[in-house]
C-alpha cells in the first residue's frame, strides 16, 4: 500500500510540475505541429505525394518530438538533487522510474496521438488510414517514451547528452518506426495492417516489463 | 600521501588509525551499528582517501572535516549507499549495505550539497513528497514546517525562496523521517545563526533518543552530552 502511495504521489507530482511549467510540456507538440505542417508547404499540396510520404511524416515527426522530450526527464531531477532522493528511496527504484514514464508517456506522446488525424487529414490521408495510424502511434508512443527513459538514464550525467543520446536510441527506435509507418502504408496500399500492430504490442508488453529495470539499473549506475 | 585521519584529540601516529573500538561495544550493541571497514575511494585518476575504518554507535555523531577536495562528499555518498567504494565494505546492523539495499535505505535519512527539492513545488508539497518516497515516517509534516520557521511560506512554491529557507525545506526532512541514521553534506550552509542553533538542538535531540548523524562540516559544533567523533581527511 506504501509503495503505491508513494508511485501515484510521485505520478501526481510530476504531472503538476508539469503543468506549472507547460511551456516546457507545449515543446514537443509544437515541434510535433510544425514539422508535420511545414512539409505541405516545402513539397507540394498536391494529394498524391503528400498521401505516399504522409504517414512517414507523422512518424517521423513523432519520434523526433518524443526525443525533443527527453532531456527533461532525468536530468532535471539530476540536476536539483530530487534524483538522489528517489535512488534512496526504499521503494523498488523500477516502479519509480515506471511511474515517471508513464507521466511523460501522458504529457508528450498522448498529445501526438490525440492531434495527429487532424494532421493526417492535412496530408490528404484518407479516412481508412485512420484508425491504423492512431492505433500504431497508440501502441509506439508509449515504446518512444520508455526505450527514451533507458536511454536518458543511461546519459544522465553527461553534459551535452542529447546528440549521444540520439546515437544511442535511434538504432532502438528504428524498429518502431517501421512497424508504425509500415502499418499505415499497409493500410494505404489495402494489405493488411494488423501485423504489424501485432509487433508494436508485442515490443510495448516487453518494454513495459523489461525497460523499468533497465532504466533504473542505468540510474544507478550513471549515479555512481 | 593521500590517506585519511580519524583523530581523538590526540595525534595519529600512523595513517590508519581505528576509532571507537571501545570497550563497550558489546554484542548488544552490534544492532543499528553502523561499521565501516577500510574504505578507499578514487576519483578520477585521484587516490581520496584509503584504509577508512570506524564505527558508529547509536547516540553518536560523527564529523568529518577536511579540505576542499578531499573527498568528504564522496565518503558521504559511500556511505549513504549512492557510490561504490573502490575497495572496503560498509556494514549496518552486521549486513553490507548494498546486500540489502531497501533495508538499508529505510534505516538513514541522506541530505546532500544540492538541496533535492523541487522548485516548482511548494515547501508543503515538496514535504509531503519527501515523505511519501520514505517506507516509514512520521506523520508531523505541518510541525516539522513550523520547527523550522516556514509556516508562512507553506504555500510559497520554492523557486521564490531563499538559499537558507530552501534549505530549511530541505532540512525539515528529517523531522518527518524515522530514519535513526543520517548522512548530511555541510548541512549548514547559508543558515542563519537561529537556525543553525536549532539545528544543533535537533542533532542533540535525535541522538539522545539513538538516533546516529554523520556529518560534514567546517562549523565547530555547539552540541555538549554528546558523544562527537572527528574524522579527518588529508
């Protein structure tokens, strides 16, 4: 009982810091918004090219907002001391960090997916993509936001982590990306989408079981 | 050159000097024993200290001094189970501490140089967090806020304090801990006078009732009955 009052405090605090600072929560998805509506306008409007790179976009875009995202995560907790204080914790260090996921989960990847038909419709995306692709970034969003955890724990101390931590993730990320964007050209091209979907699911049970330990392993060791 | 003193008023004559092996230290007294055994710790490329050894019993406090650089904070780290020491085991209750690490978390309250509060909380909420992340505390959040003078700043986010309030916030922490260990890292900086003599209250009430406080500072502590423990780093 202990250990779950202390993950839905943790949970709630991070979700109030949060929106006190919401510029910092806004980064992402406006990153997210720009990318997806600057290329209409670079290329061309017309619905043919826009409907073959479409789905890629989205994806692409996703994915780099989500690392855009992950800076925040450890290292300003890093910064001010509180990480210390979660590490010496008595809790279980991987339910922690879990909770701390899943609010980032909820602040910068749920946001995606919430506005990402409306961006799909602006990419001329026809309407039976829809439910592929909000169900692959649904089930890859969550994935982005904890293989991110594992590797901004894995560079919590390091000053200029970011481009090492893209080095680190992109290799990890790439699976992803191709379960999600294949899954809607899938669609697009009238195959079969559920495959792939299958894969993203599968890869999320397995991240969601195995990358809290990982992460917190990480802390630990990035800590000493 | 590089080794560490631990001195009782009289000069070391070797660099490895065992403190507190008393008389007293029957097998009792073993329980909630924190011992320490040649620790050596390197940063860098950089020997800190080596061939640490103490004990610390319940009711004692320890206080370890040293230059700039000479690796207090490392020790304090080690100690507190956030650093691995290069060689040396630290051992609480005859168990080394990283067998039985949520055990051993439960037992010590740690306060380092950064201060681990959130800025973008209040003093109230930063405790209340503080405490929900501990197995076991008491429930005197509101006293512990008004012990230290923050009554009127309960509701005041943190980032709007300043350096010695933050740190009263930080400090408050131990009133809502049970821990009967506590590492603090110069947990005086920028307090004022008041404060600091309520805090050497605060370390006199906490060992009479066994608690044990490992500390680094540079203030000569004001703390009579007490039994006080030097160590010093070279």
């Amino acid at each position: 009982m202990q250990f779950y009052q202390a993950l839905t405090v943790l949970f709630k605090r991070e979700l109030l810091l949060a929106f006190r600072q919401f510029n910092e929560v806004l980064n992402s998805l406006l990153f997210f918004i720009l990318v997806c509506s600057l290329f209409p306008l670079a290329m061309t409007p017309e619905a043919t090219t826009l409907i073959a790179i479409g789905p890629g976009i989205i994806w692409v875009a996703a994915l780099l907002a989500t690392l855009l995202s992950l800076n925040r995560l450890f290292r300003v907790d890093y910064l001010d001391g509180s990480l210390e204080q979660l590490l010496l914790s008595p809790h279980p260090l991987s339910g922690l960090v879990l909770a701390k996921i899943i609010a980032h989960w909820l602040l910068t990847g749920l946001p995606l997916v919430i506005i990402a038909p409306v961006f799909a419709l602006l990419l001329h995306l026809p309407n039976e993509v829809m439910k592929p692709l909000w169900l692959s970034l649904l089930l890859g969003t969550p994935l982005l936001s904890l293989i991110g955890a594992f590797g901004a724990a894995l560079t919590v101390n390091l000053r200029n982590a970011g481009l090492l931590l893209a080095l680190l993730i992109f290799p990890l990320y790439v699976p992803i990306l191709i379960f999600g964007a294949g899954a809607v050209t899938g669609a697009l091209a009238g195959l079969g989408y559920a495959g792939q979907l299958a894969w993203l699911a599968a890869l999320l049970i397995g991240g969601i079981t195995l990358l809290p330990i990982a992460t917190a392993a990480a802390l630990r060791m990035s800590i000493t | 050159m590089i080794h560490s003193l631990i001195s009782n008023n009289f000069a070391p004559p070797r660099n490895l000097l065992q403190l507190a092996i008393k008389s007293n230290s029957t097998d009792d007294r073993v329980l909630n024993v924190l011992m320490v055994n040649s620790l050596s710790c390197e940063r860098g490329e950089r020997l800190l200290f080596q061939d640490l050894s103490f004990i610390l019993h319940p009711g004692e406090i320890l206080q370890i001094i040293g230059k700039n650089g000479a690796g207090k904070s490392s020790l304090l780290k080690i100690l507190a189970g956030l650093a691995r020491p290069l060689t040396g085991t630290v051992r609480w209750q005859n168990q080394v501490i990283e067998d039985d690490r949520a055990a051993y978390a439960a037992m010590i309250c740690y306060l380092g140089h950064l201060d681990g509060i959130k800025a973008g909380l209040s003093v109230a909420e930063n405790l209340h967090f503080s405490r929900c992340l501990m197995q076991q505390s008491l429930d005197n959040e509101s006293l512990a806020i008004q012990r230290f003078g923050l009554t009127h700043y309960a509701n005041i986010l943190t980032e709007d304090l300043s350096a010695g309030q933050k740190r009263r916030v930080a400090l408050a922490r131990l009133l809502v801990s049970s821990a009967k260990l506590w590492i603090l890292d110069e947990p005086f900086t920028s307090l004022d006078k008041q404060t600091i003599i309520l805090l050497e209250q605060i370390f006199t009430e906490h060992c009479i009732q066994g608690g044990m406080i490992i500390m680094a500072t540079h203030q000569t502590l004001n703390i009579s009955n007490i039994p006080l423990k030097t160590c010093e780093l070279v």
